[in-house]
C-alpha cells in the first residue's frame, strides 16, 4: 500500500515537474526584445513566476525544479501515509478494555483487527502474548512500538537532503551567473550594466528559486514532523494504558 502512496505521490509531482519543464522549452522562443516589451505590472503572479523561472539558466533551474518535485512527492507520501495512520485510539482503547473485563480476548484481539494504524497493531500485537505476563507483553509492545516509529519516519531523511541540496543549486546557479558576467567583460573589454547585467540576473534568480524551493519544502517537513509527534505520543499513551489492562487482567483471570 505504501508504495501504492509513493507512486501517485510521484505521479502527481512529476505532472508538475512536466508543466515547468514546458514553460522552460519556450525560453528560447522568447527574445530580448519581446521581453522589454512585456512590463510585470501587467502580468499575475503565476505568469510573473514563470517568466523568471525562463529568465533563469535552463541547467541549474532544471535541477532546481527536478529536486523541489523529488521532495514534494516524498512529502506527499509521508502526509497520505501519516493521515491514513489516524484511528480513533481512545474507542479502541474502551473496546478493549471492556472484552478484557469479561475475559474475552479475541474480541479485544479482533477489535484491534478491526482497525487501522500503528496503536492498532501494538496492542494487538501485545494481546497476543497476554497470557505470557505483563513483562512480556511490555517487551512485546515496546518491540512493535519501534517498529511502529520506524515506518512514521521512513523517507524523512530524503526530504531532508532535497532541503538542503536547493539552496546549494540555488548559490551554485549563482556562482554560474557571475562566471557568465566576467566572460562577457572579458569579451566586451569593459564593465557595464547592459554587460554583466545578464549574468548577475541568472544569479540572482536562481538563488531566489532555490530559497524558495528549500522553504516549501520545510514548511511540509515541519508538518510531516509535527504529525510524527502526535502519532508518537497516542502510541505511548495507548501502550501505557494497554500494560495497566493487562495487569488488571493478570489479577482477575490469571490461575
């Protein structure tokens, strides 16, 4: 199912990423004096972005653009995941709380079946040893519960590498530009703004896209982990009150 997740996630980026590269094929279609012609004031946001995304250098842009669409599908697929992992722990936690006060076990077991998510399968996972003792079942719980976070966190150390590779692009396109900028003066024999101000503006853009490249994908990274943490803490308070069903259980039917 998680790869299921990962491909649509994918699916999805790589539409964007197509719709990005077309508007940088047209670049070259576009001349110095069209664009003089064509003021921003008359133009909206969405086609002021796209004309600075072609204004930039196509290698470091592409680049830019393929890392920002890699992040945004790994963090697509880490929300689909994250909210597909919700479940009502607090009704599961009752349900089960009232089999194991009638000594029916499988109902709890298959309340737990019957559910979705990571607190699910620790406490199932820590009802079936229930009759092995509660320091068994708390070994058993804790094992799961790692396992548990393990999945939470997979692919969270990707989206960490596309953050901090699109301000790298970003200043390497800069460092390009400017090496663009000396060539021309070498050429012309003399430092002018109409020289050198082509360079510097294929520095300055690229350096603006990955910035903002970075800062989407951390704003989604912050939520991935903010989502991570409320999953983690319903775990832990979940397995806590699962050891105290179990002891009390222990006490009542436990010959």
């Amino acid at each position: 199912m998680r790869k299921v997740i990962f491909f649509f996630a994918l699916i999805m980026s790589l539409t964007l990423c197509s719709t990005i590269l077309r508007a940088q094929e047209i670049s070259d279609a576009v001349s110095d004096s069209t664009a003089s012609q064509v003021t921003t004031e008359h133009l909206s946001l969405h086609k002021q972005i796209k004309q600075k995304f072609i204004e930039g250098s196509a290698l470091f842009m592409s680049f830019v653009a393929l890392v920002f669409v890699a992040g945004l599908a790994f963090c697509i697929e880490r929300i689909i995941y994250l909210n597909m992992s919700r479940s009502n722990s607090r009704r599961l936690l009752i349900d089960i709380k009232e089999a194991l006060a009638r000594g029916d076990t499988e109902t709890a077991k298959n309340a737990c079946q019957g559910n979705q998510g990571p607190v699910a399968a620790i406490c199932y996972n820590g009802l079936q040893r229930i009759d092995q003792g509660a320091d068994v079942v708390e070994k058993s719980v804790a094992a799961q519960g790692n396992i548990q976070s393990a999945y939470l966190i997979k692919h969270c150390s990707w989206i960490k590498l596309f953050i901090r590779m699109s301000p790298g692009l970003g200043f390497l396109g800069t460092i390009f530009g400017m090496v663009q900028a000396f060539d021309k003066i070498q050429q012309v024999g003399e430092i002018s703004p109409s020289v050198v101000a082509g360079g510097i503006k294929v520095a300055l853009i690229t350096t603006i896209f990955g910035l903002i490249s970075a800062l989407v994908l951390q704003v989604f990274y912050n939520y991935i982990l903010s989502r991570i943490d409320n999953i983690t803490n319903d775990m832990e308070n979940s397995s806590i009150t699962l050891l105290d069903l179990v002891v009390k259980y222990n006490l009542k039917y436990k010959r």
